[in-house]
C-alpha cells in the first residue's frame, strides 16, 4: 500500500505507521467512515469541585516548584556545612550567609513570586 511504513502486531491489534502524512490519512479515514469528530472538545469542566481545586492548586505551584526546591536544597547543605562548622574550616562564612540570606529572601517573598511566574 502507497505510504505505509510498516504494519505492526501484538496483542491482537494492529498498528498502521503511516509516516508524516497523517492530516490528510485522517482527512481520507473521515470521509470514508464519517463518524471521526474533528471539532474541538467541549470547555466545560470536568470532574468535581475537589478535583478542580486540586487542579487549580497544582497549576499555581507547578512553574515554581523547581526554585522551591532549590531553595531548601541550599537551606538544607548550608545547614550541614554550618553544623560541621566547614563555613569556618575552609572560611566560607560570607557564601554560607549570602546563601542564607537568598533562601530567606526567596521564603519571605514567595508570595510575590506565584504572581510573577503566573
């Protein structure tokens, strides 16, 4: 058959790899059955009220979850680098408290930085 790759198996099923003409495959399928829905999906909302809040929830806390965790990795190595006092032994007292005073800075306008990364 013109412009088919390979056919596949497995399972009982059938996998058709038909390359990167697959709008106009899609187009000819539609026609032929005339059951295929091309319209957008509706925008109404699904599921219930929690799971809307969860969703709601995780996509405010998803753009910044990296430099939240960033930041109590730091919180966390300068907390064992001042305990073992290395800060003193290899004399890093002024990166131990720039990296604390970023930590802090970042913790206390975390607020600020949902609006900014939204």
């Amino acid at each position: 058959m013109d412009g088919v790759v390979t056919v596949m198996q497995s399972g009982g099923q059938y996998q058709v790899v038909i390359g990167n003409h697959v709008p106009e495959v899609r187009a000819d399928v539609d026609a032929v059955l005339g059951v295929l829905d091309t319209s957008p999906a509706d925008s109404a909302q699904k599921g219930n009220l929690f799971d809307q809040f969860v969703e709601l929830i995780s996509g405010i806390f998803q753009p910044i979850l990296a430099p939240l965790a960033a930041a109590g990795m730091i919180k966390g190595v300068n907390a064992i680098d001042t305990s073992f006092l290395w800060d003193k032994v290899f004399n890093r007292q002024q990166l131990t408290l720039f990296l604390m005073r970023w930590v802090m800075g970042y913790s206390y306008f975390f607020q600020f930085s949902l609006v900014i990364l939204q």
